[in-house]
C-alpha cells in the first residue's frame, strides 16, 4: 500500500515520522518473507496518537513491526501500510535494580547490557532475536524463564482507548507465549526489576543457554523461531520429529533438519510455500496425535 494522500505525506515530519516507500518486509523479517508497503518510521512516542487518528481519518490500515523474528508476512504487494518504532539512543536506562527499556530496543543487547550492569534474570533470552516490545507482547520465555516475570510497568498506545497509558505490572496477565495486551496495542516502552547477580555469574548462565541453543536451533537459517506452541504437556517439535517430517518441504519452504518446529527459508520460500507446509504438518499432527497445534508465529496475510 502506498501513502498517496497528501494531508498524511505532509503531516508525517512534524510528527517526526519517517516514510520508507516501498520496503520489502522480507529484509525486516527474519525468515526473510514478505510482500512491500510504505514503512513509517516513528521516532516520538507523543506524536503517535495523532499519527494514528490520522490514518485512522482517511480509512488507512496498518499494523506495527517490531524486530519482525516471529512474523511470517503474504506475498507481494500488502494491502496495509507498516508502523515501526525507531530506539532512541540511549534505549536502556538503569536506577538501581530497574531498567527502563525502550520497546525498540535489541532483546540481546538489553540482555548484555543488564549483565554488564550485574543485572541478570534475563539469561534464558539470550539467542532470542527481536526487540524488547515483541518479547514483552508474547511474553517471550525460555530455559524456564519469561521476561513477565520481570516486568513492573509498560508504557504503550491502547488503541482500543486512542491513547498513551502506563500499566503497572500487575495490571497486566503473563501466560505461556501470551499476554493481557490487545493485539492493536502498541508496546512502547518497559521498566523491568532484575535480581542482583555478579556479571561473572551472569556470563555462565548466558554462555549455558547459547550452547544448548546451539545444539538444538537452526540458528544460522532463516527462521521465525518455534512455529507452533507447544500443546500442555507435549513438545510440537518432538511430536513433528516423531512423524519423521525433519526435512518436509514446500518449495523453499523447509522443516528444519535440526529442530522439527523450526520452519526455515532455505532460498526463495513464499508465504504461500511457508503457509501450505504449517498446514501440511499440523494436520499430519493432529491425525496422528489428535492435537491441533495453534500457531506460535504471528501471520499477517492479506
Ligand atoms: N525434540 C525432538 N525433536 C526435535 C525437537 C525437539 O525430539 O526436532 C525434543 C527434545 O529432545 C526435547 C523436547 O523435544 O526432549 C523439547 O525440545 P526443546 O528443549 O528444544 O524445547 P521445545 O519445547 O521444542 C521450547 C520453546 C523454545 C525455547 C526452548 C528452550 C516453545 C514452542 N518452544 O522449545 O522457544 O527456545 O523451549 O527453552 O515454547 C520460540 O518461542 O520460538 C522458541 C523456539
């Protein structure tokens, strides 16, 4: 989709927003699909609900990207504009126990940046791509942690109430690979309190979790990470290696070799490729096992 109206195009400097036209979503997301649109690059918190009501006035879609490491986007040219957040510098900010994390923040960075800082807590999310805003949004977890646990205040745009608002943390519900949020609320930014811990300390459990990762995850392909959740009590990657998929393929579209509920690009995959094998395995899953396995991915397909 293309901004052509010329009450947006001139509006977007003064709100300090930046037009990227044409951007392929396959260069922002990590499985490396996805049709283009005009990217709007925001650079002030405080000027998103106008931009918003803006768009909102002349009937115009859009959906927000963060670091774009759980997405899997449609092919060709997609029917809704995309609205990224860019990270101030600095994006953490400590006081004490607490760091103040702008939601465009890298997730690793801010991961090394508190251990730098003798804060830890965070370990686990060590090797999880993306930003701050999508781990808080899903509540991203692993190695028998979640970032919810850490979380004292998020700052974000409600869009059900078409403003900014803070939340404290205990207005805000942490599941499995979900959370309270809607799914048009814009993560903003997040305080978090981390437990005290020697950086020495730290580094061990870090370099622990990368090398289980390592021996488990395709982490040199392109990938969205684990592409369904796992049902109560089972693993989808153990119950797709049962079946003997490790390798199915749809085009470029591939089940990982290594881990079965990593899905990756091993060239020119499609959404559509990547779509039809997701549908292909589950439904072999649930005729073997009789679960249906809900996706973990994020789709947007137009
Ligand atoms: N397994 C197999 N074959 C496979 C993959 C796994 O037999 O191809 C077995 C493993 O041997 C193990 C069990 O299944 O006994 C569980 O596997 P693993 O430890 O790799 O964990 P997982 O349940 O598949 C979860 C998260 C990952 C997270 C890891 C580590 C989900 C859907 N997945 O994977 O998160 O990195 O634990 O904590 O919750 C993600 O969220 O995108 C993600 C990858």
């Amino acid at each position: 989709m293309r901004v052509k109206d010329p009450r947006i195009v001139a509006a977007l400097p003064e709100l300090g927003v930046e037009l990227r036209p044409g951007t392929s979503l396959a260069e922002l997301t990590s499985l490396g699909i996805g049709g283009t649109t005009d990217l709007l690059r925001i650079t002030k918190h405080d000027a998103i609900p106008e931009l918003l009501n803006l768009l909102d006035s002349e009937a115009v879609p859009y959906k927000f990207l963060g670091g774009g490491s759980n997405l899997l986007v449609g092919d060709h040219e997609l029917p809704w504009l995309v609205l990224q957040l860019v990270s101030p510098d600095p994006d953490i900010v400590l006081e004490g126990r607490f760091a103040q994390v702008d939601a465009a923040a890298d997730l690793g960075r801010t991961v090394t940046f508190c251990a730098k800082n003798d804060l830890g807590g965070m370990e686990g999310l060590i090797g999880v791509p993306g930003t701050v805003g999508g781990a808080l949004r899903m509540n991203a977890g692993a190695y028998g942690m979640q970032i919810g646990s850490y979380v004292r205040q998020v700052k974000l745009y409600r869009a059900a109430r078409r403003r900014l608002e803070t939340l404290e943390g205990d207005q805000i519900s942490f599941e499995y690979r979900h959370t309270s949020f809607a799914p048009d609320d814009m993560m903003l930014a997040v305080k978090l309190e981390l437990p005290s811990k020697p950086y020495r300390e730290i580094i061990k459990g870090i370099r622990i979790c990368n090398e289980k990762r390592r021996a488990s995850q395709p982490l040199g392909q392109k990938s969205a990470g684990c592409i369904f959740k796992n049902p109560p009590g089972a693993s989808a990657g153990r119950m797709i290696d049962e079946l003997g998929l490790k390798g199915l393929h749809v085009g470029d579209a591939r089940v990982s070799d290594r881990h079965a509920n990593f899905f990756v690009n091993a060239g020119k995959a499609s959404a559509k490729d990547m779509l039809t094998l997701i549908a292909d395995v589950r439904e072999r899953v649930q005729k073997s096992f009789g679960v249906i396995l809900d996706h973990e991915v994020v789709v947007w397909n137009a």
